[in-house]
C-alpha cells in the first residue's frame, strides 16, 4: 500500500505543506488542555501525607476509617498507600454505611469482614455497631479518617466520624481527619438541627447545608464539647486528641469540578455534583410519599409520583429559586442492585420533574426544598403525606412539617430557619481552616 505522502502524483509542494499542516495539528492537540491530564488545583490531605512520605504515622500501628473515596489524585487507595508504605503499620479498616468500597445501599447492614486486598479486618460501623468498640482498637495507636462527604447535615459519614472521634478519645488515642473538599462549597442554609430530634441523620446542632470540610467540622465537634462518653441518661463531654491534616488550594467558593480532583460517587444514588448540589433539598422528600428518583438513572434530580401534575408544580415553582430549571417527565422506579431496592412506587408510571442546575453557585437547594414541599401541600393537600418523625429528623425541626401543613408561605419558613442559621454562621467562623 502506498503512503499517502509517497504517492507520485502529488505535487512536491503539496506534500510538504501537508506534511507541515499534520506536524502542527498533532502538536496542537497533544499540548491542548482537553489532551493533556488535568493536575488536580487542590491536594488533599491523603496527598499531603503521602508527599510527606508517612512522617506523622512512622513507628505508628494505624486504624482508617474510610471508603472508595478515600484515593488521593493519582486514584491510589488510601488503604493501599498506608499498606505498602515503610515503617507504617496498618491494622484494621472501619467502613461506613455503604461499606469499605461502597457499593452497599443505603441503609443496608454491612458485616464485618477481612478486606481482600490488604489482609487487615474490615470492620462494619454500619451493621452492629455505629461506633469502634475497644476491642476493635486494642492494637491501634492512632485512628484515621478519610471519607468524601457531600456537604448535607443528614450525610451519615459525618455522623460516623463523630461516634469514631469519641471512640477514639475514650481509647486515648490520636484522631487524624485527612481533609476534603466540601464538593458544594461554603454556602450555609438551615435549619438548624434540634438536639430533641438528635439521630445517626443529624448527630449534632449544625445547619442542614453546613458549608464546611469535614476537618472543619471535627474542630467544631470537639472545641463546642459535643463529643460525649459515658450512658445516655449521664453523658460526659469528651475531647479527642484532634489532628486536621489540611487540603492546599481549596477555598470556601470552591465547587467540586473546579478542584481537579477525580469524582468518585461518594454513595451510590450521589451520582455527579449536580446530584450533590440539589440533594439537601430533594432529600427531604424521602420523609414524604413522593418519590426522591430512587430507581432511576438520576436520583434526586428526579422527582414525583402517580398523582403529581408536573405542569401546575413547574408553573407554581419556576424561577421561583435562582439557578435551576424544572422540566416535566414520566418516569418508572426500578430496582437497581447496588443503588436503590424497593424504591417508592416501584414498577408504577410517575408523573414529576426533572431538576436541572443551571447556576451551581446561585442555588440555594434547601431554599428549593422548601418552596417544593409548600407547593406540593397547596397543589396536592389531599394526596402529599409528610411523615412526622422523618420530616423533624431530615430538617431538624418539628415545626417545618407544622407550617407546610397549615398552610404557610415559603418565605415565613425560611425568614424563621433564617433567624436559628445566623448564629451558626457565626459560630463557624472560629473553626473554618480555609478562605
């Protein structure tokens, strides 16, 4: 076969200003931004441990609680890293819910096991027990956390490192938080959470949409003497031995995909950043009988249930809250293994909205959940159900179910959750690590 730039009945100049054109395109395309590997702007914790070559855990025997986010910017696992890295010792694994590689739904008991890939048990914090027990940390000097969270109060991961940070401070022992982004950044939105309504979905009195990294967060569990041991009826506060490893490059105006960090779905229904950004809205309709889009391809950004009439709701709600669109839809919940079992209305024709980010920064998605929810009261009173016990638990309050019943105004419910969150906001400030 013959070479095109061989052929003889091409002119000599011509193959030379092809050959030429060639050279400089593939040049172009390989020193273009879209070729090249993006270096990630922001190193987390984990890449600042390992730049630093293990020098905090030398000599050290080391326990992590974490899951299959906790890689640093080359994808490498933290248990992995810890496992082949000298004079380090690892010797125990703690999953969260979800599971060490995340691939258990929500709510499912996870057993202990012994992790494959490095030998050390893997012990559940989501079957059993929420919380190391001694036994489990006799061997341990220090106990790490690594886990990606989503900037939602009602997160369960910052609720386990909460019961780890006790463990830990009873075992008298370190506790190293290997910070994170939060990937929807620093913006706050209440409510707040009632400690009366205290739960593994809302731990602590912080705002539902708190703006803060799970570092920050440690320093306020522990400064604000939240940290308990001791029974239920007789607590005494507790402060553990905090380390916060902290990220370089991030700052609180930061989204996710602006971090150059590789997203991994932190749980198996928080599929994108766009899913992130509208889940402390969206979710509080799993305290509701209106499907969350468990059972889809997209949940939380989908919403609704047999009876919804998507294009009175879009007319009611559009433009209503900056930065995102509705669009009506049909949709069927499934079973997805892995993702969602038994989700509402399954195998049932849904009539609803898909929700679609169009301002990231401009959202404010618990606003959204609020004028969602009061629609829903005045377009469908007879058919919306709002489950008390999960409503005060999700929002944190007992009176946000109250006023969407009696039928008040958006606005009154986010000039009263408004009134609790600027305490908070203040509050924060002493223990915020970053820009």
């Amino acid at each position: 076969m013959t070479h095109l730039f061989s052929h003889p009945s091409l002119p000599t100049r011509f193959v030379h200003f092809t050959k030429t054109f060639c050279i400089c395109c593939l040049i172009l395309i390989v020193s273009s931004p879209l070729h090249a590997q993006k270096k990630a702007a922001v190193l987390t914790g984990l890449d600042i441990v390992v730049a630093s070559n293990f020098s905090e855990f030398q000599g050290k025997r080391v326990g992590i609680i974490t899951n299959h986010t906790g890689i640093d910017s080359e994808r490498r696992h933290i248990a992995d890293l810890f496992h082949e890295a000298d004079g380090v010792k690892l010797m125990a694994l703690f999953g969260p819910e979800h599971g060490i590689r995340g691939d258990a739904p929500a709510g499912a008991k996870i057993a202990t096991r012994t992790d494959a890939k490095t030998g050390v048990p893997a012990y559940s914090l989501y079957g059993e027990t929420h919380k190391p027990t001694p036994e489990m940390l006799k061997d341990i000097d220090v106990l790490i956390y690594d886990i990606q969270d989503v900037g939602a109060r009602f997160y369960t991961y910052i609720s386990t490192m909460a019961l780890c940070m006790e463990a830990a401070a009873e075992a008298k022992i370190p506790f190293y938080v290997l910070d994170r982004p939060n990937p929807i950044g620093g913006l706050v939105e209440g409510p707040m959470l009632d400690p009366a309504h205290r739960s593994f979905v809302g731990i602590h009195p912080i705002a539902l949409r708190h703006g803060m990294t799970v570092g920050e967060l440690a320093q306020m569990f522990n400064g604000e003497g939240w940290l308990t041991t001791g029974s239920k009826e007789a607590p005494q506060s507790i402060k553990a031995d905090l380390h916060v490893v902290k990220m370089q490059g991030w700052r609180h105006d930061m989204l996710f995909d602006e971090t150059g960090l590789p997203w991994l779905s932190p749980s198996p229904n928080i599929i994108s950043l766009t899913t992130a950004l509208v889940y402390p809205g969206t979710c509080l309709l799993e305290a509701t009988n209106l499907s969350e889009g468990r059972g889809t391809n997209l949940p939380f950004e989908k919403i609704g249930a047999p009876w919804l009439n998507s294009q009175k709701m879009i007319d009611k709600l559009q433009d209503r809250v900056p930065g995102i669109y509705l669009r009506p839809i049909d949709f069927i919940p499934m079973d997805i293994p892995g993702k969602a079992m038994n989700p509402k209305f399954k195998g049932t024709g849904c009539r609803g909205l898909q929700l679609d980010v169009t301002a990231p920064r401009a959202l404010h998605a618990v606003t959204f959940g609020i004028h969602l929810l009061c629609a829903l009261h005045e377009l469908h009173p007879k058919q919306l159900v709002i489950n008390e016990g999960r409503m005060a638990r999700l929002s944190g309050q007992p009176w946000i179910r109250e006023m969407i019943l009696a039928g008040e105004k958006p606005e009154a419910i986010l000039q009263r959750m408004e009134k609790g969150v600027g305490a908070f906001r203040e509050l924060r400030q002493k223990y915020l690590l970053y820009e």
